[in-house]
C-alpha cells in the first residue's frame, strides 16, 4: 500500500499550516492564487496523478475559482459531498504580528513571548500549549486539511462510497464560490450517475456566548437576509424647513421600528434567530451644503429559520406602512402647528413596482442604461449598486416622492435544516458516543449560528417564496444571482462537523489541536464509514 501524506497528527499540522500560510484574503490576489495551489496539491495524491479529469477548477468570477476532487469507487453510486471554503478576512487587527499571522506555529511561539499582553482567556489557552494561533486555522482552513485527508484515506483504502471534495472562495463576503459550485455539483451528479447521500460541511464549532467553551455538530444552518430602504424626501434650504422634508427624518421612522423588532424573530426546535439590527444608514449627499439631505439608504440585517423571500418582504412592507403611517400623523400635526400645506404624505414602494413604473415613464432602454452606469461602478459592492440603481430611478420619477422604496440587498442565505432525517439523527449519535471515546461531550444545536456555504443545497420552497428576492434586488441577474432552481435538485441531509476554536475574526483565533489533529480526523472517519 502507499504512503500517506496527510495521515498522522503531525503530517496533518504541517498540511494546515502550508494552507494557512497561502494569504486567502477575501477579494484579494491571494484568494485567486489558492485554488491552482489547492489542485497542485492534491495532484501529490496518485489518485488525482492517474485520475486528472476528476480534479477541476471552476469559475467563480473575479479570477477566483472553485475546486473540486472527485473520488469515485468503481461500482459506488453514494456520495458524500464535503464543504469547505478557504477564503480568509483581513488582518490588520493584528498590528505589529500582522507579518506572523499566515504562520501558526511561529505566530504562537511569538505570542509565547508577551503572553500578557492577550486577553486573559486567550492567554490561558496560549499556556496550556493546546493552541495554536493564526488567521485562518480555526475558520475554516482546518475544514479542508480533514476533507483531503479524507479523500486521502479513501483513495488509497479503496472505501466503497463517493467522496467530492469542493472547496470554494467567499464564503465571508458574498458566498459567489458555493453560489457557482451548486451548477457544478447538479452537472457531476448527472455525468457519473451520482445519488448524494450527505452534504458535510467543516466549519469549527463556535461558542454560544463569550463564556462558552462546549463543543457542538450543527444539523442545519440559519438563513440571513438582507431587506433595505431608501427614503426619498424633498430639498429645500435649511433657512426654509417647511418647504421640504428630510430623508434621515422618513429614515428614523422605519429604522426605529426595524432595530430589534420581535415580529421578525423566529423559533424552531427550541431555537430562535437573533433580533434584525440596522447594518447601514446614511444620507446620499456628497458634501456638506445648506440645501438639507433628501436621500437616504438603510440596510438592515434579518435572520430566518423558516421564512421565504416573499414571507419576509411582506413583513418588511406592512412595518415600513406602519412607520410611514406614524410619520404622516406626525408630519400632519407639524403642519398643522406651522400653518402650511406640507409636501405630501410618505408613501411605501416596492421595487419592483417602481421599476414598472420607471420603465412605462421612461423606456424599457433607457432604464437599462441607468442600470448600466451604476453596474460599471467598480468602487461599488453589490449593497451600495443596489442602492443607487434605486436611487437614480427615483430621481427620474420624483413626482413619486415623497417616498420610502422598499427592496433586497444582497447577500441572501436560505436556511436548511434536516435534524429529523433519520440519517442525520443515527449520525448524531454515533458522533456523540464517538466524541465519548475522548472523553469529550458533544451537543448538537440545529441551526449553526453562523453564516454557512450549506445554505445553498437542499433548498425547499414549493411556493416560489424566492421570486420576491428576484423581483426586488435591483442587481438581480447582473452582478448576484443564485441558483436557485439547481439548489433544489441538490437534495440531500446536511451536516456540519468541524474542529474546536476560539475567536474567529479575531487576531486571538486559535485551534485546539488535540480537537484538530487527533479526535476530528477519528470522528470524520467512523462518520463516512458508518455510511457505507
């Protein structure tokens, strides 16, 4: 039999560190570099030497790619699909060890050096000397080191099941690589007859509260997504107030009955989504001036554990009738102390009614090339090209004002949950009785609390709850899209098993490696063989 590479603890320390120290920034040259480095190491492995068709990249815009690895037994048709991402967030937090921070093993000997100068829980971990520090070893680098030494074990070993190992870019800004993995994972399911019996994804456990430190296994992953606003009032000089209306006065209205609305919370299996906040507010005036601001932009943050797409926009619109409801009685009531007229009552606006409106007005050509100018700016993300697409319809259509424009900002991720699947729960236990071998307690939660690549298989939703999502993102089909329709073929439970950490995002993420390098890989093996 041949060697293994990645078969022990210590050849598995080695492999992540090597990941880690390949710079994945999210949109950065190094997150482009990492997938032709990915596939140049797992050619190491003689499957993929003899194998090369069933090794690929595939494109996922801006120069980035997703990696698949395909180990296929000759007369196995099930397959378990193992997720990963390997894009990374910055790390200017980091200071003056920022150099050290793509290097674990020296970043935490340096750590070694000035131990008080970390936070006290952190340093406690640092001196047990079951840590070890870096950006990326705990989210989520460690996840891809256990998948190929997986897909290691099961080439060399011959097990009579499929593994696809699909490791994917920006996860942390957008999810584009599992967004363009989906079409891929449909296509190889179909060329090679495939039934797909688990999606397992690796990401760490993460802790509850700051003061958490129990272990978990996931069975299905939160939803977020993302309604936005903007509030188009009308200018006038400050000298003369009454004469117009300030879009940060329509804006307060809604944002103060948006942050922690309780009507958005939802609860399934004893769980229950974190209350929506404002991510962004602002006016849309670019410099300082007398005139007062009449345009304003508003995201706000919203998790889901059952809701659709259209569920949400129409509780989005009756709290936003609601606050402009409350507006107007306000506005009349100052009016009517000021003794004028006033500029009108606020009313609500989908999106996509103002985009039928604006294309009756205007044309079908011209409305596309307002769109195209704002598309063609690089400056702008997919939340702020959103915002401004609605922002110049509005202003060819102010006889609309004033006016609150309602729509969806990307990113979108559908939850999924599969805890009642009786694979799931046989998986659970035999993980949980595994972890017991370690003398280690595992617990398992429902939904991971975190945003995760598994939104985007096993998608349910007969009704078409996902078309207000199309219907009122203005980048829909330009620059963000999801597939929806090849999501829902990808069906199949879904998992979540990753190794322990600590403070992801942080520059005192860290990864336990008994957690790691020697109970995970155990965990994941018996999991794939109980399969078979």
């Amino acid at each position: 039999m041949m060697n293994k590479l990645w078969d022990t603890p210590d050849k598995l320390r080695a492999l992540l560190c090597e990941l880690v120290s390949w710079d994945s920034i999210t949109l950065t040259e190094g997150e482009q570099a990492f997938a032709p480095k990915l596939v140049q190491k797992l050619r190491e492995l003689q499957y993929f030497q003899e194998r090369a068709s069933l090794l690929q990249m595939h494109d996922a815009g801006l120069g980035r790619q997703v990696v698949t690895a395909l180990y296929k037994h000759p007369e196995a048709t099930e397959t378990i699909v193992l997720i990963s991402h390997f894009d990374t967030v910055q790390t200017e937090e980091y200071g003056v060890l920022e150099p050290l921070a793509y290097f674990p093993e020296e970043l935490t000997k340096k750590l070694m050096e000035n131990p008080d100068e970390l936070p006290e829980g952190a340093r406690t971990d640092l001196e047990t000397g079951k840590y070890l520090f870096g950006r990326g070893t705990m989210d989520m680098k460690m996840g891809l080191a256990l998948h190929m030494q997986l897909i290691e074990k099961a080439s060399v070993e011959q097990w009579p099941i499929n593994l696809i190992l699909t490791s994917v870019p920006d996860e942390e800004v957008n999810s584009a690589g599992m967004r363009a993995a989906v079409t891929h994972l449909v296509r190889i399911r179909e060329e090679f007859e495939l039934t797909y019996k688990l999606f397992l994804n690796s990401e760490p456990s993460f802790s509850q509260n700051p003061t958490d430190i129990a272990e978990y296994i996931y069975t299905g992953t939160i939803g977020k997504i993302m309604p936005a606003a903007l509030f188009y009032g009308k200018e006038t000089h400050v000298g003369e107030p009454m004469k117009g209306m300030t879009a940060n006065y329509i804006a307060s209205f809604l944002t103060q009955r948006m942050e922690w609305n309780e009507s958005f919370r939802e609860t399934d299996l004893g769980e229950s989504t974190p209350l929506p906040v404002s991510l962004q507010q602002k006016d849309l005036k670019l410099s300082y001036s007398t005139q007062t601001p009449y345009r304003a932009v508003a995201l706000y943050n919203v998790f889901l554990l059952k809701r659709t797409a259209s569920e949400v926009m129409d509780l989005f619109e009756q709290v936003a009738k609601e606050a402009m409801q409350a507006l107007n009685e306000n506005y009349a009531m100052i009016c009517a102390r000021e003794n004028v007229s006033g500029v009108g009552e606020v009313k609500v606006i989908r999106y996509e009614e103002l985009l039928t409106y604006a294309t009756k007005k205007l044309g079908a050509e011209q409305v596309e090339l307002l769109k195209k100018q704002t598309l063609e700016n690089e400056e702008w993300d997919d939340r702020e090209k959103s915002l401004r697409i609605v922002d110049d319809l509005m202003i060819q259509c102010q006889e609309l004002a004033p006016a609150t424009v309602i729509l969806f900002a990307p990113p979108y991720y559908p939850a999924v949950n599969t805890s009642s699947d009786p694979l799931i729960i046989s998986a659970v236990e035999l993980l949980q009785k595994s972890a017991l071998s370690f003398n280690n307690r595992i617990d398992q939660i429902h939904y991971f609390n975190g945003i995760c690549d598994l939104s985007y298989v096993n998608y349910e939703d007969e009704g078409k709850g996902w078309t207000a999502f199309e219907n009122n993102t203005p980048v829909w089909g330009d620059t963000y899209s999801i597939p929806f329709d090849d999501m829902a073929k990808l069906k199949g439970p879904v998992l979540n098993v990753g190794p322990f950490g600590k403070d992801a995002h942080q520059k005192t993420e860290r990864l336990h490696v008994d957690s790691a390098f020697v109970e995970m890989p155990v965990m994941l093996e018996t999991l794939i063989k109980n399969l078979y």
